[in-house]
C-alpha cells in the first residue's frame, strides 16, 4: 500500500476497486478531448458550434460524447434557452472549474520541463 498526497494520507489498495474506479476516471480525464474542452470552457460558457470551432480538431460527434461525458459526471452544465430555434450553452459547474485548474497546473508542468522531456526523448531514441 502507498500513502496519497492528500492532508488525511489516505492509503490506497492499488488492486482495490477505488484503484481500478481512479484509474478509469484518469483514462477518460487523459483521453484526447477531454482536457482541451474543459479548458476551453474555463474562458466562459459556450454555444456548441462556438466550442467546436475553438477547440482545434474535433468533430461534431467526438464533441457530442464528450459534453455527454462531462455532463454526465457533472464537470459540465448544459442550458437551453428557449429561443427560436433553441440555443444551448455549456458551462463549466464547480467541479469543472477545479478540473481546469489542475489541467492548467499540468500543463504548465510540461511547458516548463518540455526541454528536458525532449532532450530525454531524443537520446532515449538515439540508444535504440
């Protein structure tokens, strides 16, 4: 068993189902889209096309699954308004927020040690 980082230092089975329940969540989190979309909306709420057209790549139907996704786990809202035709705006919720924060967090992990990653890469590679 290991202990977390967290203030309780909760111990964690890694062949327990919270383990297996943390890693599948991590692999969704991780997934191509999920991320860009969350930070996307982090700026402010959305219309569907307007998030389409700022997250570089995706399509229609990968957006559809993940505003699904992240609805469903309630890191995104989805609002309609009645208008005519109807226009629907997603937002991040609270949870969503604190997602994006640990997104930026990482990211800027990257950014910094992006140079050293690379260098890594490069003579891992060249020892091949």
């Amino acid at each position: 068993m290991e202990l977390t980082a967290t203030a309780a230092l909760v111990p964690i089975d890694h062949r327990g189902e919270r383990c297996i329940a943390i890693a599948r969540h991590l692999a969704w989190i991780g997934d191509r889209w999920t991320l860009p979309v969350v930070v996307t909306l982090d700026d402010g709420p959305l219309r569907f096309n307007q998030l389409r057209r700022a997250v570089s790549g995706i399509s229609q139907q990968m957006l559809t699954r993940t505003l699904r996704g992240l609805e469903r786990d309630g890191i995104v809202s989805r609002t309609v308004h009645p208008t005519v035709p109807p226009q629907v705006e997603y937002a991040l919720t609270p949870l969503g927020n604190s997602l994006a924060d640990q997104a930026r967090q990482l990211g800027g992990w990257v950014q910094t040690n992006l140079p050293a990653l690379t260098a890594n890469r490069a003579a891992f590679d060249a020892g091949v």
